[in-house]
C-alpha cells in the first residue's frame, strides 16, 4: 500500500494537515535540542519518504538510520535527503538489526499504529536505547471525547481525506485505512501506560491537535 503511494505521499500528508505535520516536527526536535545538543546514533523507525529524518539531521548525528518496511518510500528518502550520515534499511520493527544499549535516541512520526505487534516493537526500541536513551513519538490517537470539534474532525478524517487521497493518490483503500488505524488505536494515555510498563519514563508530552495528535519524548529507565 505505501509503496503503492509513494509518488504523491509527501504532498497528500502536508495538504490534510494543512502543513501542521511540518510544524509538529520541528517543535519535537526543538523540545529535543533542549535536553541535548547531539545524540550520536539515531533511528528513524517507519522513517517512510524521510520527512522526520530531515529534521532529526538537526541533532548532529554520527548516524541516522532510516528503516522502513517499503522500498519505494526509502528510495524518496534517499532521494530527498541526500547525506552520507543518512543510512536507509529495509526492515520490519519487529526485528530491528541493532545491539543491545545502541542508539541514544528512536522515533517514528505517524507509524506507531501502523505495528503490528506494538508492545514488542516498544520492548524491541527498549533494547536497542542506551540507558537514558530517548523515544520521541508524534501520532494520532483515538479520541473517544464527543464535542462538536472532534465530530467535524471525525467527518473530515473519515469522508474528506479518503475522498482526497482517492482522487490524487488513485489508490481508493490507503486513506481509508488511515482513518481506520486510528479509530482503532489506542488513546493517549493507554500508549503513556503501555510505554511505562514497557520501561520508560515521560518526559515530555505536548497535545498538539484536539488531543488526536500529540508528541511525546519518553526515557529509557
């Protein structure tokens, strides 16, 4: 499906965000900055066509690797991000290729609920962070609040973008499951105690959109 998408992915994702998704990257790697100037090894995970690892350049990498499931997203992040400390892999998150206590710092941008088994992925992130390593996610979480906002939310989500990504992608089943993923993903605060139980400490969390978008900075303990 993202492979499928690729050629127009970057485009559709700024046009339904209204170029918010931009904005949200560059405040996660400001918040990022503030508790370290450099992290050595770093690990993009679902990086897709490299939007957050052009941000993540920012923190002075010896190297970032972007991994990702589709081949035709990583050749656009090679594309795109043309740098030698820029290392793309093919790879499920299951089964990420690191030793143990390895990166200072992984994130995922728009991904964490596209993981099939989501608590072995964060366990597996777990492993691979050097302790006092850092976990940035910016998401879309389930909202189960009913206000009048979140309703014209929920009908622009579940009509307007699949119409949208129909029309420019041609692909009628990819943004309709994007408004799928989230419906059935967990809420905020389920991922906060999920992330907890699996050995990390929050740090920072910012709601950056009606509570349905949030980012997150969390600690390995």
């Amino acid at each position: 499906m993202f492979d499928d998408i690729s050629p127009t992915y970057d485009k559709l994702n700024h046009l339904m965000s209204g170029w918010q998704d931009i904005r949200w990257r560059k405040k996660a790697i400001n918040e990022l900055l503030k508790i370290k100037d450099s992290y050595e090894f770093i690990l993009d995970i679902a990086a897709g066509s490299g939007d957050l690892t052009k941000q993540l350049l920012k923190l002075n990498p010896l190297y970032i690797f972007s991994a990702d499931l589709s081949h035709e997203m990583l050749k656009i992040n090679k594309r795109k991000i043309d740098d030698d400390k820029n290392i793309v892999l093919k790879c499920d998150a299951l089964n990420l290729p690191f030793k143990n206590n390895f990166l200072d710092l992984a994130g995922v941008s728009f991904g964490v609920r596209n993981f099939e088994e989501l608590e072995n992925t964060i366990e597996d992130v777990h492993r691979i962070l050097k302790s006092g390593g850092l976990f940035l996610t910016i998401e879309m979480f389930k909202n189960d609040k009913k206000n009048m906002i979140l309703r014209c939310f929920s009908f622009y989500f579940s009509k307007i973008v699949p119409f949208l990504g129909k029309l420019l992608s041609k692909n009628s089943y990819a943004y309709s499951y994007l408004f799928k993923s989230v419906d059935s993903f967990l809420s905020v605060k389920e991922y906060l105690n999920l992330l907890q139980k699996k050995g990390f400490e929050i740090t920072y969390k910012k709601n950056n959109f009606i509570g349905v978008v949030n980012t997150i900075i969390a600690r390995k303990i």
